[in-house]
C-alpha cells in the first residue's frame, strides 16, 4: 500500500502539472500531504510483515521504518524548499515530482527481497538525484554538480551490476532469502565473495565512504542547499538499508562476517578523513559534507561489528541524522542569498543578533551532529560504538570516539561564530513561515528521540524480529 499511495502520487502530480497553472502552488501541499500519509500508514502497520510478488519485496517490519524516515523526511524537505526555490529559481512544479519519484526508489530499496528490486529501486532514486542536483541549469555550479554525480554514479552504479552479475553467476539466483539460508555455503566460492565485494563497493560510492567520497563535496556545494538536504540524509539511509540487507545474510544463520575487514576499513577511513578535513572548511555545506563522510564512517562501525543490536543502532542512528542534517541545511538555506551567496561561516557570524531563533536551532543541530548528550546524535553515536565493543572491536569504537572529539571542533566553531562573534556582513534574513515549521519540526524529533531513546530502539528492535 505505501508504494501505490507514492505511486499514484506521482501520476496524479504529473496531471496536475500537465493541466493546472496553479500546479507550483498545489504541488508541495499535495507532496507534503501523500508523505505524511504514506509515513503514518506505514509505522501503523509495523507488526504487518509480508513479502510480495513471489518473494521479490517486502512491506512492514523494517521496511516500515525506513519508510517513515523516507517519507518524513521528504515532507520536511519539501516544506523547506517552498520558499527557497524562488530565491534559488527554480520554482517548478517538476521538482516535487522528482522527489516523490526518488522517495518511491528508496521505497522500493528499502524493501526488496530480490537484488534485481535493489537495482531498480537504485535507479530510480539516482536518475533523480543527478536531475535534481542540476535543476538550476542557468547556474554552472548546478551543472558541474549535477555532471560530476552522474558520472560517478553511472561508475558506481557498474561496479553493482557488475557484482549482480557475479553472484547470480556463483549462485544461480538473485532472490536475498535464498541467498541468507546458503550464506555459509557460497561464501566459499571466490567468485560469489568477489560478486559481493564489487555490490559493496557500488553501495559505497552511494553512502560517500572513503576512498569513494571524491563526488560529495563538490555535489553538495554545487546543488541546491534542500536537495543536498535530501540527497545527504535520506538518499543515504536508503543505501544503508541495503547494506542492513545484505548484513542480515550473515547475521541470520551465524555465518561468518567475510565483510567485517572491509567494513572496519572503511569506517576508519571515513570517521578520521571526515572529521580531519572538515576542519579547515569555511564553506558550511562543503563542511557538512566531510561531516557526512564522518557519519557514513560511524555508521559502518555498525556494519563491522555485524550483529543485532548494532543493526537497530544503525537504523537508530540514521534516523536521527536525517533529521539532523535536514534541519542543519534548511537552516543554511534560510541564511542563503541569491546566487549560492551567505553560504560560507562568517556569513554566520553574530546571527544570535540578527535572528536568536535560528541560532538557537543551528546551535542545536550542531550539538546534536557532535554527539552531544542528551540529543539523538549522541545516542546514534552510542548504540552503535557499543556493537562494536560487544563484537569484541573495542580499537575500532575507540577510533570512533577520537573521531568525534576531533570533530566537536568544527561543529562548535559554527555555534562560536554565531554568538560570540560580531556580524561582519550587513544582511537581512528573510526568514519563510514554511522552512521554519520545518526547523521546528526537525529539532523537536531531535529532542524527542535524544531524551526519550528507548521509544525509538523499541519500535526497530520489535520490527526486525
């Protein structure tokens, strides 16, 4: 059912475009409207569990949650975005489009009981990304942006086929259920563990590990500040929850985790890269993308120590991010003038004065993305160092708390500027009704989820059984 809401969504949004003058104004509300739906109806049927269509897709349990986090954050992108095209100009009615149609991929992702599904989920949501990245094509940053994640999407997106091949060659099938009962049977087999490292590889690009990062910085820099929003936090969880996917094939039948090496590389990788070079950023989206090579990092500590609890921390941990993030660049996006300008940390200089209710949020995201208690971050943070100390990878959360400390610094230099520095450009902050909402909604499930954790970890925990 959720599919199909989106699904028909999208068709009834491209009529709407198609036939109404009025379509730019009607579009988002119409969006906002099918997201919060479609993310409602899914958590309310959670215990509903079932795989569909000759086992090729999954709805309920933890596809469900995913597609809380899909949906929601979406809807908090879109409200964000309403005002922001028109400064950005880009007001047109096919850029809602090209978020239900992503959010319907991720779905489909999130899902999928067959890597075929994967692949196609993948596509869906990645065409729309390169799109949505270069939606500006008046401006060259948008479209260099938009070229350079194309091509090494397109890159990326050989390296999984490439492994699809590979394993369906060693293994005679693509369904995952078949592929989790005889894990322990083909990963004896050089070919299907080579058809995996390629997959792993692909999805890897996707989440911007080290040493697949090179895209992100200029991507997020060059696209427009909501869709790097919704490309750094949900089109992030959705190539988690295929990674969670293939990790449950080694979680299920206590196979051997063949993955555990790769994953602790690039987790350290990541975590120290991140954190290292987002210290001399004084762009704030090329800062908040380095941070995102740093959570990607924390992330596959998770996926490294590969059992139950550090999956639910994942999912815990992404959810949490995604709200972050979200309420982070909308923030920047309130702050941003015309023409990608007000974008760098001393435009942020001394916005206690200017506008005390958006520092304070900024202040809190920031704390928030350092793992700062009681907020979710710190519990994301938490959950999943503490996998890995049960998996007996005690070095490897050590290396994850030292990659946080490193990167208190930046995130508090953001708080520093805005409260203990004095303005030095003269602007005024045109602050839009919606993008504020959205601030407002963002930091109240920050709050939420930090000082009521257990609620969150419950719901996943019950989902995954």
């Amino acid at each position: 059912m959720p599919l199909l809401i989106i699904a028909a969504g999208i068709i009834l949004s491209v009529i709407l475009e198609i036939s109404s003058k009025k379509s730019v104004r009607i579009l988002p509300w119409f969006s906002i409207l099918i997201f919060t739906f479609t993310a409602f109806y899914s958590v309310y049927y959670i215990d509903q569990n079932f795989v569909l269509f000759g086992g090729m897709l999954e709805v309920g349990g933890k596809p469900a949650i995913f597609n809380f986090i899909f949906n929601i954050g979406a809807a908090l992108v879109v409200l964000s975005s309403m005002d922001y095209l028109k400064k950005y100009g880009t007001s047109y009615g096919e850029y809602y489009i090209l978020i239900q149609s992503s959010v319907l991929g991720m779905m489909v992702m999130s899902g999928a009981k067959d890597i075929l599904m994967i692949f196609m989920g993948l596509e869906l949501m990645s065409i729309c990304f390169y799109v949505l990245a270069g939606i500006n094509r008046k401006k060259l940053s948008s479209n260099e942006a938009s070229m350079k994640y194309f091509l090494l999407g397109a890159f990326a997106t050989g390296f999984i086929v490439y492994g699809i091949a590979l394993i369906y060659g060693a293994a005679g099938s693509t369904s995952i259920q078949n592929l989790i009962e005889n894990f322990g049977t083909y990963s004896s087999n050089i070919i299907f563990i080579l058809g995996f490292m390629f997959f792993l590889i692909g999805f890897s690009f996707k989440i911007a590990a080290v040493p697949f990062h090179m895209w992100v910085p200029d991507v997020y820099q060059g696209s427009a500040t909501t869709v790097t929003s919704l490309m750094s936090t949900t089109g992030k969880t959705a190539a988690f929850s295929v990674l969670l996917i293939v990790l449950s094939a080694v979680l299920s039948f206590n196979a051997f985790n063949v993955f555990r090496p790769y994953f602790a590389a690039i987790a350290s990788l990541s975590m120290l890269f991140g954190s290292i070079v987002a210290i001399s950023q004084t762009n704030l989206k090329r800062m908040l993308a380095y941070s995102s090579i740093s959570h990607a990092g924390y992330m596959a500590i998770g996926l490294a120590a590969g059992n139950t609890f550090s999956m639910a921390g994942i999912i815990f941990y992404l959810a949490a991010y995604t709200f972050m993030n979200i309420g982070a660049f909308t923030v920047i996006s309130i702050v941003e003038g015309e023409n990608d300008s007000r974008t760098e940390l001393n435009s942020f200089a001394g916005l206690s004065s200017k506008n005390p209710i958006l520092a304070a949020a900024m202040a809190l995201f920031m704390f928030a993305l350092a793992g700062i208690p009681p907020l979710a971050g710190f519990f994301g943070k938490y959950y999943v160092f503490i996998s890995a100390i049960e998996s007996h990878m005690t070095w490897l959360a050590i290396l994850g708390v030292l990659s946080s400390v490193i990167s208190v610094y930046f995130y508090i230099r953001v708080v520093v500027f805005m409260y203990f520095r004095d303005a030095i450009e003269d602007f005024k902050i045109e602050v839009s009704a919606y993008s504020l909402t959205a601030v407002f909604i963002t930091a109240l499930l920050i709050l939420v989820f930090g000082i009521f954790p257990d609620t969150l970890m419950n719901v996943i925990l019950s989902a995954m059984h």
